[in-house]
C-alpha cells in the first residue's frame, strides 16, 4: 500500500491512539472487513479476523484483571460486569467515538447496512486495533488503551445497573417502587423484513417510562428497560 493511501491511518495512530506504528500495515489489516477483500481480491489479501481474534483474547485479559484486582466480588458478578463491558453494543460505541467508521474498508453493500450490521463491524475492528496495538507496543500500551476507551465505562455501568438484565431489573424496581409490573408495546417497525427496526416502549401504568429500538423486538425491550431504568434512577 501507497504511503499517500496509508497517511490517513498513521494521522489517526497519532491523534487517536497516541504512537505512530512502525508497521501501519498491522493498523490498515485492523479496520478491514472481509467483504472488502472480496471485492479487492486482485490487490487486498487480508482481512481483521485474525487481529479481532487477537484482540478480543487481549480485551477479555485487561478487563478481567481489572476487576479481580479492584473488586472482591463474586465470580459470578465479575462476569456479568466483564460481560457489559466486553458486549457487541460498548466496544461498537468505543469504536464509533473514535471515529473508525470513516476508516474501515467494508464493501459497497456492507456501507449499505443497517445500524445493527455497522455497529458489529465497528466493534470487531475495535478488537482488531487491540490486536494491531498488542503486536505493535505490547501489552501495556494495549492495557491503556483499554482503560482508556472501556474499562473507563464501567462506573456508568454499576451506577446504572445495566450489567443486570434490564428487563428482570426493570420489574423488580418497577413492582418495589409503583407496585406495578411493565409492559411492552411495539411503537414502530420499518425497513424490509430482513433489516427490520423496531421501537418499543415500555409503559408502568398508563406512563411510557422508556423506548427502545434495535433489529429485534428483545433487543429494543432491552433497550427500553435500560431507559426506564435511568428514569428511576433520576427520581432517586
């Protein structure tokens, strides 16, 4: 690859990650999907599923002795807080923030996708770049970035509860606080049947308390528990 087409990734090393790589190959293979080396076939021989793979190994350590080192809790608690650090939707969020989407190599048709498809590819190369910086600076560069872009999430995380299952979590405050148990109700759905999006709300009485949207009706109830959950959360 051309100095001038991998400029862009070695400006972005620096003003995003810190460091220039001395290999920014690793970088440009990093924020590669697989679909855009099967439309690239003839100059582009590598795609990130081998760096996501790497990285996700790497993400799963860092945060895992973050919390054994920090919280004398439970086994069981420990992975439901690594969980909703390390979920498809946080490390989607930490890769959107950074600003990769207008890096990744992804085919015409993936661009084309719906939020759902762009979220996961957006959260492999996230693991792909924490592959690419394992190899490149080691682990401790690795481990700041990973405090730096995640484990940072995680005082929201248990200051919300949204490490619990929202919806159970939901319940229990709402039939504790009201005396009531929530319902569900689909707002709106649009799109074709195979990259549906659905907005529900979720009711405590006759009050709409949240709404949720996603490519599922239970990833939009989630959602909309989760929001539900912070509205509780404002009364004190």
């Amino acid at each position: 690859m051309s100095g001038m087409l991998t400029t862009p990734y070695q400006e972005f090393a620096k003003e995003k990650l810190g460091f220039e790589f001395n290999d920014i190959q690793l970088l440009v293979t990093a924020l590669t999907h697989r679909s855009y080396v099967n439309e690239h076939r003839k100059s582009v021989n590598e795609h990130n599923e081998r760096l996501e793979f790497l990285g996700d190994a790497v993400l799963e350590l860092v945060v895992t002795e973050h919390l054994y080192k920090n919280f004398n809790e439970p086994e069981g608690i420990l992975t439901s807080w690594r969980a909703a650090l390390v979920r498809t939707e946080s490390i989607g969020a930490a890769g959107s923030a950074l600003g990769y989407e207008a890096l990744v190599r992804m085919s015409r048709g993936e661009k084309q996708g719906g939020d759902r498809a762009r979220q996961v590819i957006l959260a492999n190369a996230f693991e792909a770049v924490v592959g690419a910086i394992y190899l490149e600076k080691g682990y401790e560069e690795a481990a700041r970035f990973i405090h730096q872009h995640i484990i940072v999430k995680l005082d929201n995380i248990l200051e919300t509860g949204s490490w619990r299952d929202a919806k159970s979590h939901l319940q229990e405050v709402s039939q504790r606080t009201d005396g009531m148990t929530p319902r569900y109700h689909v707002i709106e759905e649009v799109g074709p049947d195979h990259d549906k999006i659905f907005t529900l709300g979720v009711y405590v009485g006759d009050k709409l308390m949240g709404t949720g949207k996603g490519p599922s009706k239970q990833v939009a109830q989630q959602q909309a528990a989760q929001a539900a959950l912070e509205e509780y959360a404002k009364r004190g």
